[in-house]
C-alpha cells in the first residue's frame, strides 16, 4: 500500500522521483517495464496534488508511453474527476464509463452506497469488490462533493445503466460457457459496449 506523502513538497518530489525514474528507464532500455505500478501511482499523485496544467501534460505522457494499456480502476477514478475538473466533460464521460465497466462496484462504492457482489466472471483481481481497498484514503478526500453528485448523475443515467446491464449480462453468460468461438464471441461484444461513447468525443 502506498505511503501518501502528507505535504505538498513531499508530493512534488515523489512525483519527480516517479517521473525521473520511469523516463530512466525508458532511456536505458527504450521501453518501461514498470512492474510496480507507479505509471498509475502517478495519477493518484497528481489528482491530489490538483495541479490541471500537470496532470494533462501527464496524462498526455502517460498515453504516448502506454498506448496498450488497459490501466487499473483507481487510476481510471482519478482520470476521469480530473478531466471534469478541466471541463473535457466528453472525455470525463468515457473515462468514468471505463472506470465503471473495468470494476462494477467502485463507482457505487465511492458514492457510499452498499453493493453486493455479482455471481459471474471476473476476469482479473481488478475486477473484485474489495479492490475499494485499494483507493488511498487521501484520495478519497480529494474528490468534491459537486464531483460526487456529477458521478452519481452519469451512474444513474440510462445510457450507463444500459450499458452496465448488457456488461453483467455478457460476464454472466461468460461464467457458464466454455467454448472458444462463443467466448471470443461475448468479449467482442463487451469491448464494443462503450463505443458510442468514445465516438462522441472523437
């Protein structure tokens, strides 16, 4: 678990401490391995810390680095409050949407409400409902109160309670079919969920 720095100053020089040591690495041998996971530590750093200016020239990096990236739930949770923070309400949209779908119960979960967990497949240990633990408490703290209330409108809409339901729909039948054709099948249709969304911004 992650040791929060508890002033801004310690936040800035971890965060050049990850930077530096990341950009190092990528200089010696011309790729990132990053099996500690401090790409994504990064994006809790900078969402409190609440520096826009940085954060976007982070996110920014951060694409151009790891343009394969499925990236994990928290990262996605600070990601998409701080592109409403920047008014991208598009590209905020898409990410709370992908946040959303990478875990079902986080969302929910930030919004303090009980949630139960699904009888389907889980296809990695991101997906589980005590992956809330992981959420580092100041960043928690970080998000507003009007962030919340944005959050829960777009939960609650019936563009995402539509695609919330067709996901669960197609990871419950994934839990019950075992062929490679039918499988493949499903997963294809659960990537496309979110694709009129990331249209909309493109």
């Amino acid at each position: 678990m992650l040791t929060f720095p508890n002033t801004e100053k310690k936040l800035k020089a971890k965060i050049s401490s990850y930077k530096s040591g990341l950009n190092k690495e990528k200089r010696t041998y011309g790729s990132i391995n990053d099996g500690a996971g401090k790409r994504y530590t990064l994006f809790y750093l900078y969402f409190v810390l609440n520096d826009l200016k940085k954060s976007k020239d982070y996110f920014k990096w951060y694409k151009e680095n790891f343009s394969d990236d499925t990236g994990e739930p928290v990262q996605k949770l600070c990601w998409a409050i701080s592109l409403h923070r920047m008014e991208k309400d598009g590209e905020a949209k898409y990410m709370l949407a992908k946040l959303m779908l990478s875990n079902l119960y986080l969302v929910p979960q930030v919004l303090g409400e009980e949630v139960n967990e699904y009888d389907f497949w889980h296809s990695s240990s991101t997906e589980f409902i005590d992956y809330f633990e992981y959420i580092p408490e100041e960043v928690l703290q970080s998000i507003k109160e009007t962030e919340l209330e944005w959050m829960k409108g777009l939960y609650e809409s019936f563009e995402f309670r539509r695609i919330r339901k067709r996901h669960i729909e197609i990871f419950r039948e994934l839990k019950e079919t075992k062929g490679v054709e039918s499988r493949t099948k499903l997963l294809k249709e659960s990537y496309s969920l979110l694709n009129n969304l990331e249209h909309k911004i493109c």
